[in-house]
C-alpha cells in the first residue's frame, strides 16, 4: 500500500484533516504532510510502511518530532492512534485514501 503518492481524508479526533504522502525517492519510506481543514499550517511527515501497517513521525519545522502516527491498512481505510511525543495526548485517526 502507498507504493505511488497518495491523498488521505478523514479525521484526527475530532478535527477534518488531510495527508499527502508519497515513497521517498532514495530511501525507503514515505514523506509528506498534512493540515487540519480551517487552519493554514502544514506539518511535516517521514516514516514507513512495514506491509499493511505505517508509522510515521510528525514535525513543525523539519527538525523537532511533535508526534506520531501508528496504524494500520485495512479494506482501503487506515486507521489508529496519533500520539504526542511523550504519549500524553493521544486523538484516533480513520482515513481514506482518495484520488490525488
């Protein structure tokens, strides 16, 4: 799964959001990022693809990790748990792959 780019919509907690990934181009894994519909900002996504199952890390300014993403590839749906780095926030997430 995500072996081309790729734009998932759905939800963060409560919030709309929307991820653009795609495989890195010399290495394996992804990049991308994503925004919360509403708000401006953008954050930065690297991480990888083990089989059905993603982990990605999430950064503001490219340096810093501010979170993370854990899930897992089912039926076209990923779904899990995002995470704040020390794990005292943790939100659901469920999205869809949809067209780029």
């Amino acid at each position: 799964m995500l072996s081309k780019p790729a734009v998932l919509r759905g939800t963060l907690g409560d919030a709309q959001v929307q991820l653009s990934v795609k495989p890195k181009a010399d290495e394996d894994g992804l990049e991308g990022k994503y925004f919360v519909f509403g708000q401006s900002a953008q954050i930065l996504l690297a991480g990888e693809v083990d089989q059905n199952d993603l982990m990605m890390e999430e950064s503001h300014n490219g340096k810093d990790v501010s979170g993370q993403w854990e899930g897992s590839f089912k039926n076209g749906l990923l779904s899990g748990t995002w995470s704040t780095l020390d794990g005292s926030v943790t939100k659901p997430f469920s999205l869809k792959v949809g067209a780029p």
